[in-house]
RNA sequence: GCCGAAGUGGCGGAACUGGCAGACGCGCUGGACUCAAAAUCCAGUGAUAGCAAUAUCGUGUGGGUUCGAGUCCCACCUUCGGCACCA
C-alpha cells in the first residue's frame, strides 16, 4: 500500500544527488550564465528558522527552472560565520568561537540538506575559513592603499564615463609645503587621504556587548541592534571607512538597477544627500565694540565692509579665517530673515566667541551636552535647550548683527557645524526661538491656504480658548494683546473678526485674503507654525519677489562671486565605523610603529602581502575588559609585536573587523573560492558577474547592501571587478507571521472579559471602576491580555467578538515569531510531518513571496494532500508495490487533454518568471483535479506535468520521473514548452452586459463576429426582458471579451 | 512629523496593460465508501430576500473619470515597515 511517502523519497533523492554531483556547476565561457544567490546566513545556534526556506526555495526554484532551460546555473551557500553570539556564547560557556561555529554550521548544513537546494556544495565558504580571512585583509589593504578623487575623469571597463574615482595612494598629490615639513608630514598627510583611516570622535560605545557599534548598527531608541543593550557616546580613536567619498555614485548608480523602488528609496534616504550652500557670516570683534582697536585678541582688524572686500578679491576659502562662521543652509534665500546663529556644543569656535559674562553658563551647557547619549538627546528633543554664547556675527547680506548661541540641536557630525537660524522658516528654529523669546522675521510669503489654514491670531497668547466668542472677554483679551504687540488694536481686531469667520466655515473674501498676507509680515507668530515650503520672497531687499527656487540659484551665484558662499552638497551617511573590540573578527592587517619607548608613534604600516593572513592568536579568555580597550590586546607577545627589517619595533592593531565585513564580498569568492593567487580569477569574475538574482530579508537594506555596494565600488575603481554594481536584481521576501491568534482582554480584579475598545483605560488595583489613562498613577494597572480559542470568537461585521458575549470585542492578528510569545515554527518539525516538499511548496503558496503573511499548519495539510493527489495520480497506491496507476497509459492525449497541459505549461512558465510561486502552484493544482478525474491518464502528459513540478517539489517529481520509466534525473531534462495554437478553444463564451451589469452568457464559435454575438444576446430570455420597453443607445463590444449595450 | 508598502469572503490569497470580483488552498455544511473510524472521492459555500428562476448590495471611506473601476484621478481613514532635531 505504498501511499505518498515523504520519508521514504526525499533521502533517497538527496542522496542520489549528492552521490552523482548533481548540482556541480563549472566555469564554461561557451553557456549563458545565470548567478542566482541567497543571502549569506549566520549560522546561529538555534538553526534555520521558517523564514529561511522563503527566500532559498524561491531561488532553488528558479536555479532548477533555468537549468532546464539550458543555462549554467551558480548557486552558491556558505556562511558568515564571525560574530558576536559565537563569542558571547564562548564567555558563558568557556567554548571556543571556533567550536560553536562549526558545529552550527553543521547544524545549518544538515537543515539545509533536508530541505533539497540545489546547491553546489563544492563551493561552500565560511568568513572565518584562513584563506578567506586572507582576502578580506587584502581588500582591506586597497582600502589602505587608495585615496578618492573627486575630480578624476576615466571611462571604466564598463563603458560608462564617470568623474570620480579611488586612486592609489602613491598618486595622491602632495602639497609643497606639506612636503616641505618632511617624510612624516606627507605621511600624515596621505594617512589622512586614506579609505581606511583612523580618526578620534564620539563613537556608540555598547558596554554590555565590550564594542563599538556603527550608527547603522544603532536602534532610534540609542540600544545596539543585536541584543538591545544600552548604547553611550565616547570619544575614541577607530578605524573608519570613507563611504561618503563614495555617496554620491552610491546614490547615482542606484537608479538602473533591478530593485524594487522601496528599497532603493532606503537607500537614498540613508545617503540623505542635501544640496544647498555654505555661507561665511564675520564674527563681530569682541574689542571693537568696547574700544576701537579691534587688534587685541589676535582677530584680524577688519570690519564687515574690509572682509568683504578682500573676500570678494581672494573668493571663497576652503577653511575660513578663525573668526568667521561657516554655516551650511539648504535655503539660502532665507538669509535676511536670520535672527540668530547656532553652534554645535562641540565647535571650535565657542571658545573664542563666547564673552566673559556668558562663559560659565556656556561651559556648564557644554559639560551636560558632551555627556547626554543620543538617547538622552533624542528624550530631551521636546524642550529646545540653548544658551546665548554673548557673541554676535555680522548678516553678510544686510550687514545686521545676529546673536550667536550654542545648542545641542545642531549636531557638530553634519554640514559645518553651525546653522543660521530663519525661525519662520524652519520647525526646529521656530521653536527655539519660541522657547528663548527670540524674533521671528518673514521673508518669504506663504500660499493664502497655508495662512488661512494656520492663522492663530491669539495662539501666541494662549487665551483663545478661554475668549471664544463672547465679547466682553475679547476685548479684555485683546487689550492683552495690543499691549504687547506692535500692530494696531483696529487691524488686530479685524484680524481676529477674519480669524473667526475662517473658523466658522465662511468663505474668505479677497479683502480677508489681504489682511491675512498683511499680519503674516508683520507678525507671523500669529500663525500656528514655520512656513517651510517654498514661496514668494518679502522683505529681502533687492530679492524680495522673487520665487524661492529662482531666488536660492541667484543668490548662492551672487555669494559665490563675493566670495562670501558656495553651493555646496551634505550627506546625512557618516564615514562607516570599522573597528571592533572583540576577539572573533578578523584582525586588521595592520602595524603600529613604536618608538624607543615602545609608544606608539601614530604612523602605522600594512602587513605585506606575502604575510597575509594574519591569524586570530590562540586565546581562551573571552571576558571583555570592561573598557574599550580591544580584546586582542591581551594576546600573547610572540603575536602582538614584531621588529621590522629596518630596525622599527612594531605593534599589531588590536581591533577587529565587523561582522560586516566578510559578507561585503562573499558573491565574489564562490565564483572562485579555491583561489590561492588571487581574491577572484579575472575571467571568472568576468563571466559569473553581476549576481542576476539575489533573494533575502529587507533587514539588509541598508546596512549589508549599503556596505558591499561600497566595497564592490572601490574595488572596481581599482581594476579588480570589471561591473559597477554587484546585485543587478534584488527581491526582498517578506516576514513570516505566526499562527493568527485571538486574544481578549481581562479585567484585573474580577477576572471578566472586557473589550478592547478599553484598551486605553486602566484600572485601580482596588477598584472595578476603570479610569482614563491620563489620570494613571502607579496604582492603577493595565488590563491583561489573555489568549481566546478560536472556536469562542466570531466575527460581527469588522470585528472579532466572543461568541457567548458579542459586545466583548477581541483582538485577531498575528505576531512575528520569537521564543517569548512561543509561536515559533522549527522547520525540522514540518519536514519529519509533511516533508521538505510540502515545506517547501507551502512557502511558496502562502501568497506573494515579497508580502508579510501568517503561518497557517492547516495550510500545509492542505498542500501535503495535494502532493499526495499527484501521487496517486502516477502511482498506483492500492498495490503492495511501487508501480504505475492502471489509468496511466502510454496512449496519445485527447485535444482536450493536450489543451490542459499546454495551458498549464504557459501559466507555469509565466509565473515562474515573474516570480509569482503562489499562482504557478494553483494552476498545478487545477491541471490535477482535471486529470484526477481522466480514466485514461497518457504518460506523455503526465511526464510534461512532472517536469513542471519538479523545481517547487523535486523530490517527488524525481520519484514520480522514475516511476513514469526515465532512467536519469529530470534536473537537465528540456523544459516542457508550449504550442500557442493548441491554448486556443473552439468554442468562446462571452459575457452580455446591461449597462455595465452582467444579464446572461451566449457560447459562440471562436471566430464569430459583433452581429452574429449581439443576435444570440438578444434570443436570450433575460436579455430580451431587460431591453423590452428601452432603448439601445451604445453597444461596446471588446473582441473576445465581452458584449456590453447601453440602454435607456 | 517625513519616506515606503498594504487594506478584497470566516482565513491565506487570485484577477496580465480598466472588461464575468472571489481562481487555488484552508475552514465549514451535506453526501458516497466503511461494521465504524481514518484516509479518499463527490457536491455546496460573499451578504440579503425568495421554494425557485432571479433581484439588490458588495474589493478601507467619500468624491470623480468611463459604456464599464478592486484596477485610473482627487481627498481622507487604518495597519505594517523604515527614518527621525541632518539645517
């Protein structure tokens, strides 16, 4: 009684494969190529998760589609295999890194085994094997070696002219007096040139995990990605990656790849690239205004007019003379309504600004900002904080004087550190200077809907509510007002009278219109917030007028010929923090020179090729040290120092690299992982590259894809990959949900279910009686979720409610899986119940392989019964062996069984090209119940629907292969294709429409024409009564589509 | 707040460039087979009214374009994901 046997066929066929080396892919110039990748798993110990098989079915089943297609298929899997669980685990357990790797990697394996992929398992690779290790360093070593220069014409190898490019570091150009200072100066200098740098600045310091982090690696809430510990702000020295140098290729080259548009808005977004311009405001002497000799102090003796005149010779400097601010503005054609200045907490130039009477109160402000986190600034981020430095800085436009302050809203990281601030312009400004009592000048005019939208006439005052519209209160409330605002109690009171038609819903007459523009230049704090928008310039001199775009080019123009601006470009991107403090990371190919004393001199020196790789040091004490002081500093001596041949006493860098930096070129190495002369074989590279289809989770959008997309650009740069761009097309499969849950709310106290439209109220833990969440104090407590058979909900129109108790209404969703809610689903689990191909074809059923969904186990009963029907559309599973069904019969197909498989090819095909699993199985399914139904069941069909089959279910498809009488694998057998003429029936039937309503059907030949359908339309009885008594005025007819007539 | 994705039966979802809404699967109901059960097979299954043929309503909400809208346009609501003082 041989039913469907999962357990039986799928070892057997993993075997078989394995055995003849089925999926083995060779370098072959003469093949179409197709590079289909996974995205590189962390083999954790917890093992595959369901989400997993997703992306890799997905990608098995298109490997499996093209090799029938006669392409030569590389499909690859390794491991990213460094990392931090390994490590933590080692500190707790005592276990080396290296021994929990391997055996999770096994475990990975033997999953991934199971489940049937087509890889080619010779090309397997781990980021920690040594000779991988090796060319990581080695690409960390052109990192070292190469410099970017922005300004570099070349035509790569792709065709493509670009401006830009990573030179090596020999070609960098040294200026004449650097070189005049000597051979550590240009040292210094080309040290500071570098991709890879080291640099001193407030890094995320994560205490709990003994590392630095990279911000990509850094939550909004300031707790590292991995793990949620607490993140702080430190000052350390790091090895940094020059990413921004590469931002804006990052953003261009972005544009013609096959990505979907969400993921590339991602990108961009994180790049946050901002096109505006700097601007150079003269800080005001400090002297002049007390005597007239402003030479004290060591600032140039020039007033605004002389700077300006010099500027207007010399240009724009690249640094600016010490006591002038630089700011960066995204819209210069605010400049006449800056009303103060910012400097971040940490500038430079706060010291020399700020006066005798205001330096307490300045340094007390920048003591508590240099130690607020990100998280504390991000909590603070409600209430603006600032103090007035005493210092002014002179309008370059108006020549006006402006208050410089310092404020922790201006972050030193982005553009020049320092900001003009234009309160009716910008949201943060306006609400400085809210908070700080500072003016507010309009100087561009908003559209009359944004003013009729926001005005505010009393909101500076905060007293509308209590006015509304009795009169004795307004004229109280306005005598308020007048007497602490400039304009006239006549037009204030008209304001107010316009303001209160608006909010009466009356239309707003021109004349309104006017006295609205009117109040707004005069005081704009009568509207509830900054215009940001663009607009009309008022009150700019000899601007004023002009449309803000056409304003910010004539201006940034004009400033540039003074010699006062620039246009200029920022990034939110900062440079990509390298190093680490842990032990399992690769160590940085680097030295540090020591002197006599043996401290470090800050020059540093690469390793040499030829003692590449430099091995992680055998160690067994994992415990962090507690300060940032890296783990690899408590190696033993024999590796941590070295004398080089000129006599130097040398120092290995104890940082280590990030996780990130194996999986930055892994596609690169599986198309030539046994290498041992170079990182990839040119041809290779040149033939397997780009990846044509690379499947995986959306959590790598910018972190991961973002960092290969870097490196694979510096490489090319330097001639060592010939394409642009590694990943030419990207699908993000979606989340797998749990189980769909229902849960109820209970009341604390009595136990009762309660409805979660009361969510938001909480209860006394001494009383039933709820009370209003803004009133909670510690005593009172949130009602408790509990979870609710599905058999006690029903559903009452759009939501669930308790079947005994329909006003109780409960929550149905589904939660993303993780060990606390315990609905976690192993896929071990699913393959010794259904097997791998029910897994596997249940992934890809479930719907659209990018959307979120839930798990559903019934669901993959269903899809295990279908794979059972087609078994028993083969097999025959009465008998005590395994042989055909008695209708399968070697016979010719009838039409009508030739037009089922023929369809079903097409559909297939199609869908597998496009990605869409889910509808290819269901016509799979259809071609079933079609066929199950036949008596006779011809071989020839049957084997056409295996082929189709197999890439979703290869196990059973190989099975059912054999059992049809082939006597080897079906993996290269010819994809069955179609014949056009045979999808075409005899017979059509069309749908007769009535005003758009379907009212009958009429079946005619396939070929006939408008009049012979609207004359068997109009013999149908349900026709014939609608159009009884009206008139046909229009009749549509879509050619073998439908027949629509309009009536009256 | 900004950016992105999505809202279709009891559930997952289908519907290519506007043309029969609900394919396929799950669930449910009834039936066949069986001593019985499991397994399997057959039929039905958006809502409302009706014995019925049929009619009316129906793709988050409100408008619009069209002979015809799940699909296109405008406004809004909800959910999910990302970013968040980036000047």
């Amino acid at each position: 009684m041989p039913r469907y046997d999962a357990q039986r066929i799928e070892p057997k066929w993993q075997q078989f494969w394995e055995k003849n080396q089925t999926f083995r892919v060779e370098f072959d110039p003469s093949k179409p190529k197709l590079y289909v990748l996974d995205m590189f798993p962390y083999p954790s110990g917890d093992g595959l998760h369901v989400g997993h098989p997703e992306g890799y079915t997905a990608t098995d089943i298109v490997c499996r589609f093209n090799r029938m297609r006669g392409k030569n298929v590389l499909h690859p899997m390794g491991w990213d295999a460094f990392g931090l669980p390994a490590e933590q685990h080692a500190i707790k357990t005592g276990t080396h890194p290296r021994v929990t790797t391997l055996k999770n990697i096994d475990t990975f394996k033997r999953q991934l085994k199971m489940l049937g992929f087509s890889y080619d398992w010779s090309r397997e690779l781990a980021t920690t094997d040594p000779e991988y290790v090796r060319w990581t360093q080695w690409i960390f070593l052109q990192l070292f070696d190469t410099w970017y220069d922005p300004n570099y014409p070349w035509t790569g190898p792709d065709g493509e002219r670009r401006v830009g490019k990573g030179r090596p570091i020999a070609e960098l150009p040294i200026p004449a007096d650097v070189r005049s200072q000597g051979d550590i100066a240009v040292r210094n200098y080309q040290d500071a040139n570098r991709l890879a740098y080291i640099h001193e600045a407030p890094v995320n310091w994560c205490p709990a995990l003994g590392t630095v982090l990279a911000n990509e690696e850094v939550t909004a809430d300031g707790k590292s990605d991995r793990g949620n510990h607490p993140v702080e702000r430190r000052r350390l020295k790091q090895w940094m990656l020059r990413i921004t140098a590469y931002a804006e290729r990052l953003i261009d080259e972005l544009e013609p790849l096959n990505w979907s548009e969400s993921i590339k808005a991602l990108q961009k977004n994180w790049i946050g690239k901002s096109v505006g311009a700097e601007v150079d405001f003269l800080v005001e002497s400090q002297e002049s205004r007390v005597k007239s000799q402003p030479e004290a102090q060591g600032l140039p003796s020039l007033g605004s007019d002389e700077w300006k005149s010099v500027r207007t010779k010399s240009g724009f400097p690249t640094t600016p003379e010490p006591n002038v601010i630089r700011v960066y503005t995204t819209r210069p054609d605010t400049l006449f309504g800056v009303t103060y200045m910012v400097l971040a907490p940490e500038h430079p130039l706060v010291d020399t600004i700020t006066t005798p009477a205001q330096r307490a109160a300045v340094d007390e402000y920048r003591q508590k900002a240099s130690l607020k986190s990100d998280l504390d600034r991000t909590d603070l981020a409600k209430e603006k904080s600032g103090v007035f430095t005493g210092g002014y800085a002179i309008n370059p436009v108006n020549g006006e004087r402006v208050p410089v302050w310092i404020a922790d809203y201006v972050l030193i990281s982005y553009g020049t550190g320092a900001i003009m601030a234009v309160p009716a312009h910008d949201e943060r400004d306006w609400e400085f200077a809210n908070a700080m009592g500072i003016n507010v000048t309009p100087v561009v005019a908003p559209p009359d809907a944004w003013l009729i939208a926001n005005v505010d006439m009393l909101g500076p005052f905060h007293s509308w509510h209590s006015v509304g519209d009795d009169p004795g209160k307004l004229a109280n409330a306005v005598k308020d007002v007048v007497s602490s605002c400039e304009i006239m109690q006549d037009d204030f009171l008209s304001y107010i009278e316009i303001e209160r038609r608006i909010l009466h819903g009356d239309r707003v007459s021109e004349d309104d219109a006017v006295q609205l523009r009117q109040s707004y230049r005069i005081e704009p704090g009568c509207f509830k917030k900054a215009f940001g928008e663009y607009g009309t310039a008022i009150n700019s001199g000899p601007y004023t007028g002009l449309p803000t775009a056409e304003f910010k080019t004539k201006i940034t123009a004009d400033l540039a010929t003074q010699g006062l601006g620039k246009q200029a470009v920022n990034y939110r991107l900062r440079d990509w923090l390298f190093s680490r403090q842990r032990y399992w990371g690769e160590p940085f190919p680097i030295w540090h020179e020591l002197d006599s004393h043996g401290e470090p001199t800050g020059m540093v020196r690469a390793v040499t090729d030829a003692d590449l790789p430099v091995r992680l040091p055998e160690m067994e004490d994992f415990q962090p040290t507690g300060t940032p002081e890296p783990l690899l500093s408590k190696a033993p001596a024999d590796w941590l120092y070295a004398t080089a041949a000129d006599g130097t006493k040398l120092k290995r860098e104890t940082n280590s690299m990030p996780q990130w930096a194996g999986s930055c070129w892994y596609y690169l190495r599986f198309c030539d992982n046994k290498n041992s002369d170079r990182f990839i074989d040119p041809a290779k590279e040149k033939y397997w590259l780009p990846v044509d289809l690379y499947i995986g989770g959306a959590e790598h959008a910018v972190l991961h894809l973002l960092y290969a997309r870097f490196w694979h650009k510096v490489l090319f740069d330097r001639g060592h990959v010939t394409c642009p761009e590694p990943f030419a097309r990207l699908v993000n499969q979606g989340m797998i949900l749990g189980e769909m849950e229902f849960n109820g709310l209970k009341h604390p106290l009595t136990d009762e279910w309660l409805s979660i439209k009361d969510k938001d109220l909480k209860w006394s833990t001494t009383s039933v009686v709820p009370v209003p969440t803004v009133e909670i104090a510690s005593v009172y407590t949130a009602a408790r979720y509990a979870p609710i058979d599905a058999s006690q909900v029903e559903k009452s129109g759009d939501t669930w409610v308790l079947k005994d108790n329909p006003s109780i209404q409960v929550d149905a969703r589904s939660y993303k899986m993780s060990k606390s809610r315990g609905n976690v689903i192993n896929p071990d689990t699913v393959v010794k119940e259904y097997g791998a191909d029910s897994l596997r074809l249940y992934e890809m059923f479930m719907g659209p392989l990018e959307a979120t969904k839930p798990w559903s186990m019934a669901g993959v009963d269903g899809i295990f019964r279908f794979l059972g029907r087609v078994w028993r559309l083969v097999a025959d599973d009465r008998a005590d062996d395994i042989r055909l069904a008695d209708a399968v019969q070697d016979v010719p197909p009838t039409p009508g069984q030739l037009r089922v498989l023929h369809k079903t090819i097409k559909a297939v095909t199609d869908d597998i090209e496009r990605l869409q699993f889910n509808t290819a199985i269901s016509r799979m399914m259809e071609f079933t119940n079609e066929f199950t139904s036949h008596d006779v069941r011809p071989k020839s069909v049957l084997s056409s629907f295996v082929l189709l089959l197999s890439p979703f279910a290869p196990h059973l498809a190989e099975e059912l292969w054999q059992l049809l009488g082939h006597t080897t694998t079906l993996a290269y057998e010819p994809w069955p294709t179609y014949d056009p003429a045979l999808l075409v029936e005899a017979e059509m039937e069309i749908p007769v429409q009535i005003n758009g309503k379907v009212r009958g059907k009429v079946t005619v030949p396939k070929d006939a024409d408008q009049a012979t359908i609207e004359a068997a339309a109009n013999a149908i009885d349900a026709i014939a009564q609608q159009l009884s008594g009206k008139t046909v005025v229009k009749v549509v007819y879509v050619a073998g589509k439908l027949l629509n007539m309009v009536v009256k």
